[in-house]
C-alpha cells in the first residue's frame, strides 16, 4: 500500500521485549528557570549515579533545545550533541552533571514541554515533554526529587507555582522576583509541572483523616474564578472519597490546580500541581452542560486519585500505562457512581466504551492494553489503554470481590510504593492476598479485540432443567491472528416467561472455549438475561426474540440489563429494516410506551433507555456500514416512537419542565428526559414543536436546557434554527468554552447539508487551528458524524484530511487523534474505502509529516 518514499521514511518501532533498566540514575534534580515568553534559559543540575555498564557515557534526552553549556563539577565538560541525545564524556558515579538551554516558550505550539498559553507559562511533560525542557533520561522509570527556582517579571507572572511544597519567595531588583518549590517525593519527569502567569486562586482547605491541614488552591484567570467552585468540591469529595474507600490519604501540605486555555489532553497529574485544560475546570449554570459538571468532577477525581495510582506508584515503561490509567479510570468511574446514579453512570460509560474503544479493537489500530511495541507512544493514548484497562480492572474486582480487590491494592501501594512497576505487579499483589491464581487473566493485558460469547439457552420442561451453553471467541487483530480463550465474568440472571420469578442470579466465570450450565428447579421457560451491569467488556450474541427482550425491558431488575434489552430491542428492529427494507416498529413502540409510564423509573433511566442506538454503533453492528441506510432506518423508528406516543411525549416534557437549576441527580434526569422528550415531539412533526423548542432555548436558565433545545433545532429544517444559531453566538460571542458548543452542535447535525456548513465554518473568524478544544469541536465532532463524514462524494474524507495535514504542522499529538475514522476504510462499499484510502496516501506522501501521523496512517492503510 505504501510507496518507496514512504516505505523508506518509516520511523523505527520502540519494542516491549528491549526494555533495559536505566545505565544511569538521577537521584535529584535542581532546575532554575529565567522565565520568559521568547526566551527562557534553563540550568539544570543533576546528581547522576551509575546504574549500568561502566562502559556507558551519560546519555541525556534533548529536543528543540539551544544549547549553552555543558559542565561535570563545575568544570567544561566533552559532549556531543547529536539526533536529540546529549552525549556527556568521563562522567562518573557521584558527579554533578550541569546544563544551560535556551528555549522559546511562544514558539511551541506542539504544547509539549513548557510553552505560552494565553499570557500564562505552562507544561505539559507526559510522555515526553521533559525533554523540550532540559536534557534529562526522559523515561518513567528514572525517578528524582526536584528542587526548583523561578525568576521572572513580578509584573507579567506574578503567580510562579511548580510541584511539592512553596519553600521561599522574595523580590529582586528591576521588578523581577522569584520563587523556591521543592518535591520531597521522587518522581519521572513526565509529571514535573511549572505555571507562571497573572492568576488567582480559590483557596480551600483539607483535613485529611491524619488530622494534617492541605491548603488547596484552583488558579485561573480573575475572571474566571466565580465559576470554580464545583471544581473546588469535587476536589474536597474526591479526597475524602479515596481515604474512605482505598485508604489513600493525600501526602503533601499544598495541593493546586491550574486551568489553561490551550491543552493537548484533558488535565495532567502533576505532582502537586495538576494542570486542567479549562474546560474541565470552569463551570456556572449559564456556560456548562450537567454533561460538562459530570465531566469536571470526574476528571478532577481522576487527576487527584493519580496521586497514588500514578505517581507514587508509576510505570516502569510506557508499555505499562494502563497500570495508571485503567486503574485510575476505574477509581474515578467508581467515585462518579457513588455521586449520584450508578445504573446512569454504568450506561454512560458502556456507550463510550462501544462508540470508541469497540471500534478501534476491530480496527487495523488494535492493540493489547499493555502493548508490545509503538514508533510515538503518544498514539497509545487511546481507549483500549483507558477504557478497556479499566474493564479489566473491574472485571478483577468482580471475579475477587470487593473486600478482595481493597486487599489487592493496599497490597500493591504497600509493595511498590516509591518504585516504577508493572502491569504484572499489579496483578500478582491481586494474587498474593487473595490466593488467587490470575494466570489465565492476563491474557486480557496481551490480547487485542474484543471477545465474542455466543449463548444458547435451551429448557428441559419434564426434568425442570435449563441449559446454558456458552462459547466464545477472540477475532484476529494485527499481528495476533490466533487467540486463547480469556475468563469472562458473567453476571447472569433467569427470569420466568409466565410469572417473572427469578430463577437464578450468579457469576459465572467462562474460561474454556465453550462451557455448559446446568440450572435446576426451572419450571417455565426461562429468559435470560446475561451480561448484567456489563460485567465483561464482550460482545454477546443471544437468541432471545422481540418479546423476550421486551419482556426484559420491561421487567429486569438489573437496570442495566434493562437498558440493554431496550437497546438490543431497538437495534435488531433497525437491522432488519435495513436488510429488508421494512420492520415492525411495534414491540420497539410498546416496550418505550412501558418504559415511558413506569412512574417509579428515573427520570434519567428512562432517557437512556428511550434513546435510541447511534448511528455509528448502527454500523458498527453490520459487515458493511450503509450510512444512508442507516440514517433512514433510525429516523423512520424515531418518527413512529415521536407520532405514536406523543402524548406522553408530551407528558414527559411538560411534568419536567418546570426544573430551575439544581445540581442533582434528580434535576439532571428531569433535565435529560425533557431534552429527549423534545427530540422524539420534533421526530412527529408536530407544528408546534419548534415554537416549544424556541421557547425552551429563549427561557432556559442554564446550559443543558440551552443547548439541548439548540441540538433539536439544528437537526431540524426549521425556521427557528438559524434563529437560534444566531441568537447563541451573539450571547455568548467571546467564551471560548461556549463558542466550542456552538461549532460542535453544528458539526454533529443531522442534516444532509453539515459536510458544506462544517466546511464554511472551518473559514469562520473564531475558528483556529492552534487550540485544540476548537479542533475537537468542529473537526472531531464531525469525524464523529457517521452521516456526514462518509458522503458519497468523498467530501468528508477530503476535508478531514485537509485538516490532519495543517494540524500536523503545528501540532502532531493532535492531527494524529483525527486520523482513526479513515482507518475504518475495511468496513465500508467499495468507492467510500477506496475515496478513504486515497486520502490517507495523500497524507503519507506530505512532506514532513510527523511520526505521529505516520504511524496512525501508515497502520490504518496496513
């Protein structure tokens, strides 16, 4: 697939099996920064101890850097600087190794290392940012304690914070002053931070369960302070929530967090001093969605729980980054449960899960969550590592119990406290205080793809038996097509057709290919209902009829499994359309009617459970994706379930709308059901519905009423969208956060015409390049479109491409994450993959292109 020049080009893959111990040690690190947006310089002074051959020189990391000096105690020192690696001459066990560099802060738009944001200095380290700081071994295993000195102009960066403790200020002459920070704990220099900027802080205190005081601090702009308060609380929760739950008691006398406006990811953990991007910081009534609170007060959680899964804990290699990531996923997912509705929360993150990580395991970019080799492990944050790590998580928690799982991991911060570890460490403290033998489990950490498992139930009326027959299978996925059978925790429940009595309720464990259960004392057919709370991260295929699933819909007690036999209802009805080009929309309209009148339900449940399966997961299910058909299919059920059931539509709309603001689980799923009620109003067509929905958008005193009633215009032919569109920029004209909304709302539209109107909005004076929020908004909630990416004519595929290849210029980490929906090339008819592979050539044959993109296009061509 590739040509000569590509093929040659190729970068060289880092492997899993080379792996060495660091040859040198850096026991501590003392930095000073002469702070400035054109030019900082850097002295680095570093302990250096040998941990290798005697042999071999010291080799430092070094990237973008104008080097000054070099010494070895003081003295000028032999170097070679070459290819990015810093080579030090008659460097001994015990030396002082001693750098100068001088680095352009507002010349990084790569927003790796230390770069300008918006007047505020700032960085950004993990994975690899440190080294476009200083020259230092850049890897997770070489663990330091830092002392840092900051000097600066009073005036432009009066706030200068870095990791640890404050241990001294004061000022200088010509207005400049100063600032002293020291790290008592070691750490990998992916996770030093430093800020300096015009900022203010809401300040809070915490009283962990030792009795120490932790001041805590939230710097932002000093507009931006009002709208930090529900950042500060989650903070305050997510602390007393670990010590609760993990004993994990936080370490240092100050904690802070500071939000900034350009960020390649969504927060990093910095030790001490956690750096946000802002939209997962700021937040009023007025300016964010329950969906943007929800999100702030998960990702603060994570970031905090960090502390431990992470950072006292952390990755002996990049290979290992799910030990942080799928267990902190995990923790902050748990911790969000807890907040408020747990069925709620378990929907939400088995649709992200199936909408993102389930594709890219089907994907030419599939990989384990401990991966074997990578060219830019900034590729590898992806969410098989995140998403999927933290299924396997859980699945360890199910399958050990709860009380289990809490002994397992006081075991594995006590071990490995202080130390770089492994994916292998975790589990083996899992085993050793539980006396458990996980060693079938860790084929989930080597395997790639999603499992398989095929059930049959069968009933033996005359002996009063049922018959479980479960199977499984594991595709093949790039350089793996052989796979073993992995343990699959199933939770599964029977429920008779007649009465409803739950015959059984168990974990079952499937650990062989194929596996029978018997279950007795069974009198009536039994329905099963399998997989509940989403116990394992597979793919189920049941024979279980309309009226089986809606039997499930209507009457499970799992409300997950409740929601699911909706879905599944809904999506078998879609499919069967699509193949025949007709279905029976009647078992999907009665089993909603049901849902819909369950007085007793959560408001919020009852959203889920109505809303219908996206368009992308649509395709997902087919051999070849048929967006058109797809569109048609889901719209023509959407139309019925708006027309027949209008009036509790209706009714639903009207017993919610009366919500002022409130923060609760249960005003946000009033809030939700409204929104979806005035979805399925718009489906029916009904004349007033636009007007209802123009009201909504006019009279809504806050975001999510706001920008939901906005959603369902935009989809819509309606006069009132343009209206709308207009009336919500000029209210928001000027805020970064909102404008995002305005894009995204547009790039995710419905409508035939999103492609040209994404395209023009691309040459609108607010859209930038530089910020990658923007990006996201407008490019990636339009690679997200299933509908409008894939055009017929190419169009999408054209202009996506367009943008990965600007994007790449100025930012590779994130044209790379643009790259993935053109990989999905295999899926489609045969002009769609062949217009898709023509524009991922086009990209590879760009001059210049980065090793991110390289490796994402190159993979997805294969």
């Amino acid at each position: 697939m590739l040509d000569a020049r590509t093929a040659t080009a190729q970068p060289a893959a880092i492997r899993r099996e080379d792996y060495r111990p660091p040859e040198w040690l850096i026991p501590s690190i003392a930095l000073e920064f002469d702070l400035g947006a054109e030019r900082t310089i850097v002295r680095a002074r570093l302990s250096v101890e040998r941990n290798g051959a005697e042999q071999a020189p010291l080799r430092l990391n070094g990237e973008g850097l104008s080097l000054i000096e070099v010494m070895v105690n003081g003295a000028p020192a032999d170097h070679i600087y070459s290819e990015n690696i810093l080579t030090v001459e008659g460097v001994n066990s015990g030396d002082t190794v001693e750098t100068i560099v001088e680095i352009a802060p507002a010349a990084n738009t790569q927003l790796m290392g230390l770069y300008a944001s918006g007047g505020i200095l700032c960085t950004q380290c993990e994975a690899e940012g440190f080294r476009r700081i200083t020259f230092f071994p850049d890897r997770p295993d070489v663990l330091s304690r830092y002392a840092v000195r900051m000097i600066a102009d009073k005036a432009l960066y009066p706030v200068l914070l870095a990791n640890g403790d404050p241990v001294g200020s004061g000022d200088l002459e010509h207005g400049r002053h100063w600032a002293e920070w020291n790290d008592p704990f070691p750490k990998p220099c992916y996770l030093f931070a430093l800020v300096a900027g015009d900022l203010e802080a809401n300040r809070d205190t915490f009283i962990t369960q030792s009795g120490r005081t932790v001041d805590l601090g939230i710097w932002v702009r000093t507009e931006d302070l009002p709208k930090t308060d529900h950042a500060m609380a989650a903070l305050k929760a997510s602390m007393a929530w670990d010590e609760k739950v993990y004993g994990r008691e936080y370490d240092l006398a100050v904690f802070n967090i500071v939000a900034v406006s350009d960020f390649n990811f969504g927060a990093m953990e910095n030790k001490g001093l956690n750096i946000f991007n802002s939209r997962y910081i700021l937040a009023d009534p007025d300016t964010a969605t329950d969906a943007d609170y929800d999100a702030i007060a998960g990702v603060v959680a994570h970031e905090y729980f960090h502390n431990w899964s992470g950072n006292r804990v952390t990755c002996r290699d990049w290979f290992q980054l799910s030990l942080k990531e799928g267990f902190t996923v995990f923790r902050d997912q748990q911790f969000s449960a807890d907040q408020g509705s747990a069925a709620v929360k378990r929907i939400e993150d088995v649709r992200a899960l199936r909408a993102i990580q389930f594709p890219e395991d089907a994907g030419p970019l599939a990989h384990p969550i401990r991966p074997e080799s990578y060219i830019e492990i900034s590729n590898f944050y992806t969410a098989t590592i995140y998403d999927k790590g933290a299924e396997i998580i859980r699945m360890m928690r199910t399958i050990l119990g709860a009380d289990g799982f809490r002994a397992g991991t006081d075991l594995y911060f006590q071990r490995h406290d202080g130390e770089a570890a492994t994916c292998e460490d975790f589990v083996k403290a899992m085993e050793d205080a539980n006396g458990a033998d996980l060693s079938r489990f860790r084929l989930w950490y080597a395997q790639a793809g999603t499992p398989r498992v095929m059930a049959d139930l069968r009933h033996d009326e005359a002996s009063c038996r049922a018959h479980l027959l479960l199977e499984q299978a594991v595709p093949p996925t790039p350089d793996q097509p052989d796979k073993q059978p992995v343990p699959v925790p199933l939770k599964i429940a029977l429920f008779g057709e007649m009465t409803g009595e739950k015959y059984a309720d168990r974990l079952i464990v499937l650990e062989e290919q194929a596996q029978e259960i018997v279950f007795d004392g069974i009198g009536e057919r039994p329905i099963l209902s399998i997989n509940r709370d989403f116990s394992a991260p597979v793919i189920v295929e049941a024979a279980r009829s309309s009226e089986d699933l809606a039997f499930l819909s209507a009457n499970d007690d799992n409300p997950f499994a409740r929601y699911e036999a909706m879905q599944q209802l809904m999506l078998d009805t879609i499919i069967a359309a699509i193949r025949s080009g007709a279905a029976d929309h009647g078992p999907v309209i009665e089993a909603v009617r049901q849902t819909l009148s369950g007085t007793a339900l959560d408001p919020a449940f009852v959203g889920e459970a109505a809303l219908l399966p996206s368009e992308a997961f649509i395709g997902d299910q087919m051999e070849t994706v048929d967006p058109d058909a797809i569109h048609r299919a889901r719209e023509a059920l959407r139309a019925d379930l708006g027309t027949e059931l209008e009036s509790l539509w209706r009714a639903a709309y009207a017993r919610n709308a009366a919500n002022r603001f409130e923060y609760s689980p249960a005003a946000k799923g009033a809030r939700r059901l409204r929104t979806i009620a005035l979805g399925y109003l718009m489906a029916s067509g009904g004349a007033d519905v636009p007007a209802l929905a123009m009201r909504q958008f006019g009279e809504a005193d806050n975001m999510t009423d706001r920008q939901g009633a906005l959603g369902v215009l935009v989809n819509s032919d309606a006069a009132e969208r343009d209206d709308a569109l207009a009336a919500f920029y000029k209210r928001y004209q000027g805020n970064a956060l909102v404008i995002d909304k305005w894009f995204g709302v547009q790039a995710l539209s419905t409508r035939s015409d999103t492609g040209e109107v994404v395209q023009a909005l691309a040459r609108h004076p607010d859209f930038t390049l530089a910020n990658p929020n923007r990006l996201r908004a407008l490019v990636g909630s339009f690679a997200a479109n299933q509908r409008a990416l894939h055009a017929p004519d190419g169009s999408g595929y054209r202009f996506l491409a367009d943008m990965i290849i600007a994007v790449d210029r100025l930012n590779p980490q994130t044209a790379a994450r643009l790259v993935p929906p053109l990989g999905r090339w295999r899926r489609f008819d045969a002009s769609r993959a062949d217009k898709m592979k023509r524009e991922l050539m086009r990209i590879l044959a760009e001059q210049g292109l980065s090793k991110d993109v390289f490796e994402q296009a190159s993979k997805s061509l294969g």
